[in-house]
C-alpha cells in the first residue's frame, strides 16, 4: 500500500463514519463525497477499489441485520470446508495456513533476555502495522498509529530482549496474508509468549471462516469452557497477532460489533471488507 492508499483508507473511513452517523438523513454519494473533499466518481472509485464494492453494499455487510444472520448461519463451519477439501480433520486444515508454538518460559523469563527480535513497519489495508518475529516466527502484529509508540509497547512486552529494525521471511509471509487467499498462503509461523488457556483459544480463533462471525459464548463452548466466556473474552483481548489471529470476527451475542483492541471503527472496516470478498454478489 502506498502513501495514497494510506490517505485514501482514511478517506473511507471518514465517510464510513459520516454515513454511519447520519443515517437517518441518507446522504447520497455527492454529499458523502464533498465530506472527504472528492469528487463523487472520485470517491466512488477509490471505494471500489478498497472495499471491491460500493459503499452502499458495504455498509450493508457492517450492518446489525448483516451480523445476526451470518451468527445464525452455521453453514459454513472449518469442519465443513475440510470435507469439501478433501481433508479428514479441522487441525490439518487449519495447519495449511498457520502453526503456532508457543514460547518456552526460558524463552521470555528475565523480560526476554535471551530473544533476539527483528521489527518492520508496514502498510496494510487498514492502516500502518508493525510486524515483529523471533528466529521460530512472528511474535507481534499490531496496528501502528504512532511508530514510536507502537516501539515502546512491544518493548514493555519484550523489555530485555535485543532489537533489530529488519523484514524478514516470518514477517513477509504473515504480510501476505492481506493480499492472498488463506488457501494459497505458505505456512505462517507464530513464536507466541501466552497461557496454555490464551494459545487455545487465539488457536480457536482461526477457526472462524473469512466472511464469518463468532461470539465469546460460541467460542468458550468451542474449546470446553461454556462458562468461561468472560476468560475467552479477556484471551482474545490480549490477542498479540493483529488481523492473523482474527479476534476481530468475534462479536456481541447480540450483533453488535463491540470493542476492539485497535479501535472499533477499524473493526468494522475489517469486517466490512472481509465481508465484500465473500458476499458482494449475493445483495442487490
């Protein structure tokens, strides 16, 4: 993504808001345009391009309605598509995209003594993003507002662990998980610090389909904990790996879309987008 696509994902996102917030009032395409100072064919455009539908389809995919039918649709399960892949278990199908090891208490006891950690900055379809792995894989994915802070958070996760400021290999393939099909991604190696309780159920989060949602409730029955939906939700909060591990495709029982540790307005974006590579030809 270039410095233009950055200015102009946060173009659309302004208009998101915009239309979002006077809904009542059903701005058209001229009045929305003029808010984020484009021309409408501009503006239509540069929409098209982002999001590969038009802004009315979008705000139809981060709408309530949009977010109870796909939590009552149990259709398209990780279970279902590794019948249709051939494949005899979930596990071997979601180990096609993503392998997660966990980190060893050596590993990051004395504050990561002993971790040597490479970090790159980055533009993705949602803004900035900071990518940062081990010598066994990617260890933090975070959106990236301010580089410098952004620094300081990995850090104090890492504090005695030696920085470098490289790309490498780890962070490159996770990278291209914006720009691929999940089907054609190489393994995606995650060297993650968390419990055995936390690496469950970020695990538990890959199960969720592209263009498909999930509740903390549905996810605490996934892993045998049905009455530990607030530890699930507590889990997927501290979520270290942005976008990858898609804590953003959990939401409210209720079809709300809720918080988000990168801002909610970026969640819907997310979901939204998500939404549009799955869906766009099945609303009018």
């Amino acid at each position: 993504m270039s410095a233009q696509d950055q200015i102009d994902y946060q173009r659309i996102a302004k208009a998101i808001e915009y239309i979002q917030s006077n809904f009542k009032l059903q701005p058209n395409l001229d009045e929305v345009a003029e808010k984020v100072n484009l021309s409408p064919a501009h503006f239509q455009k540069i929409f098209t391009d982002w999001a590969g539908t038009s802004p009315k389809k979008f705000l139809q995919f981060i709408s309530l309605e949009h977010a109870k039918s796909l939590l009552k649709d149990e259709k398209a399960t990780l279970f279902d598509a590794a019948l249709e892949t051939g494949l005899s278990s979930t596990s071997r199908l979601h180990d096609l995209f993503v392998n997660i090891e966990g980190m060893s208490p050596a590993e990051y006891k004395n504050g990561g003594k002993n971790l040597n950690i490479n970090y790159s900055f980055s533009e993705s379809p949602f803004g900035e993003i900071m990518t940062a792995s081990t010598e066994k894989g990617v260890c933090y994915m975070a959106f990236a507002e301010n580089k410098e802070n952004a620094l300081r958070d990995l850090v104090n996760k890492f504090p005695n662990a030696s920085f470098f400021e490289t790309k490498d290999e780890f962070q490159i393939n996770a990278l291209s998980i914006f720009h691929k099909d999940w089907t054609e991604l190489n393994t995606i190696k995650l060297h993650l610090k968390g419990t055995d309780f936390q690496l469950k159920v970020w695990e538990s989060l890959l199960t969720i389909p592209l263009g498909k949602l999930s509740t903390y409730g549905k996810l605490a029955e996934k892993i045998g904990s049905a009455k530990a939906s607030r530890a699930v939700g507590t889990a997927i909060g501290s979520n270290p790996v942005a976008f990858l591990i898609p804590c953003h495709r959990v939401i409210q029982s209720t079809g709300k879309i809720g918080g988000y540790m990168w801002g909610s307005d970026r969640k819907k974006m997310m979901i939204g987008w998500e939404s549009s590579k799955v869906y766009s030809d099945d609303l009018n």
